[in-house]
C-alpha cells in the first residue's frame, strides 16, 4: 500500500518486472478484487478497505508510521487491527519516538490500548546498531490476555503455600491434623 503518486508508479513498475503474479488496484480500480492466492496485490491506502476482515498474517510497516499524521495513522492502526487474524503480527521498524517530523501521536501507546499487545522490541541502538527500532505486535487474542491473570483458585492455593511458609509447614500440619479427625 501507499499513498503518493510517484512511489506508488515507482511500486507499480518494480512489482510488475518481479515475474511474480501481480494485479494492481490502478489497472482496474472498478473490477478489482482481492484475491487469497500467492503474488503481490498492490491497493493504494484509501482502499484498505478491500482488504477482508481478518485475513492478513503480517502487516509491515517500515519507515513510514511517523510520517503519517495523527488521524491517518489512528485510522490505519484500526485498519490493521481489523484485517490481521486473531493473533497475527504487526511488525514497525523505524526511529520511533527520536525522528518525528508530522505530529507528537504516540503510537506505541495506542496500540497498547487498542488491541495489540507488544511481543519484541530490539535492545538496540538506533542507527547505530540498525536503522530503525524493529517491534512486533499481535493482535492480542483474548485468552491470551486472559491467561496472565491468576484466577481465584490459583490465588487460594498461593495463599495456604503462603501461610504454610511462614508458619514453618505447621499450617498444612493443622489441615492435615484436621482432616484426620473428621
Ligand atoms: C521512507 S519511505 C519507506 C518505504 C519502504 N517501506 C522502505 O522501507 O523502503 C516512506 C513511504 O511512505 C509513503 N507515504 C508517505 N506518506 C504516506 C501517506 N500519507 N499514506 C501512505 N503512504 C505514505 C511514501 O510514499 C514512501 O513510500
């Protein structure tokens, strides 16, 4: 996907030479439909919407988030949120919050609080070690989320191990005491 007219002609002209299948969104824009079939499918941005719900692996993004202004780039982080399947990889390299020419959005923090959940983010440093910062996020899956809380049982039995240590093993002694007699 892009957006300005000389690196979408440029795309356009590099994709179509790659001998790999290639359709262009700009060669039929009232016929074309996306295909699940392997080869490039090249849209311009203001058509995401052709692409199906939760269909997509991987979206990139390289050297471009930053470039955006706040309100496109809310609305395509809610674009990629809608295409990726349950799971799938949102992958950024760029100079993350230390080169930011349109506007102070914090992405990272948007996506935190929008449905993506960061699984990696280089210890590097930038445009030292790389060009840009590579992270990946998921489209976190729900059960996922909600694995990472204890439930009520798991924090009981931490609880009886709890007193049990502090009490020099005497409390689970008394439980089983108890149980004896009953
Ligand atoms: C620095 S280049 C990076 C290109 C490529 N990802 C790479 O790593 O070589 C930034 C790209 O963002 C595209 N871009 C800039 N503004 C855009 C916009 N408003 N919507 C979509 N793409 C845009 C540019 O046309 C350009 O292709």
């Amino acid at each position: 996907m892009d957006a300005i007219v000389n690196s979408y002609c440029l795309q356009h002209l590099y994709y179509n030479g790659l001998g790999v299948p290639f359709a262009d969104y700009i060669d039929a824009p009232s016929t074309f439909t996306f295909q699940h079939k392997p080869g490039i499918q090249h849209i311009p941005t203001w058509r995401s919407d052709l692409v199906p719900d939760g269909s997509v692996d991987l979206v990139m993004c390289v050297q471009v988030l930053p470039e955006l202004n706040s309100r496109l780039v809310r609305h395509m982080l809610g674009e990629f949120h809608r295409v990726l399947k349950p799971g799938g990889a949102l992958y950024i390299r760029d100079h993350a919050y230390t080169w930011k020419p349109t506007d102070t959005f914090n992405v990272e923090q948007h996506l935190g609080t929008n449905g993506f959940d960061l699984e990696f983010r280089a210890h590097i440093i930038n445009d030292v070690e790389l060009h840009g910062i590579p992270r990946i996020w998921r489209k976190a899956l729900p059960e996922v989320i909600a694995s990472r809380t204890r439930t009520w049982k798991q924090k009981l039995d931490q609880a009886v191990v709890d007193v049990d240590t502090l009490t020099g093993g005497g409390f689970k002694r008394t439980l089983k005491k108890l149980k004896g007699k009953a």
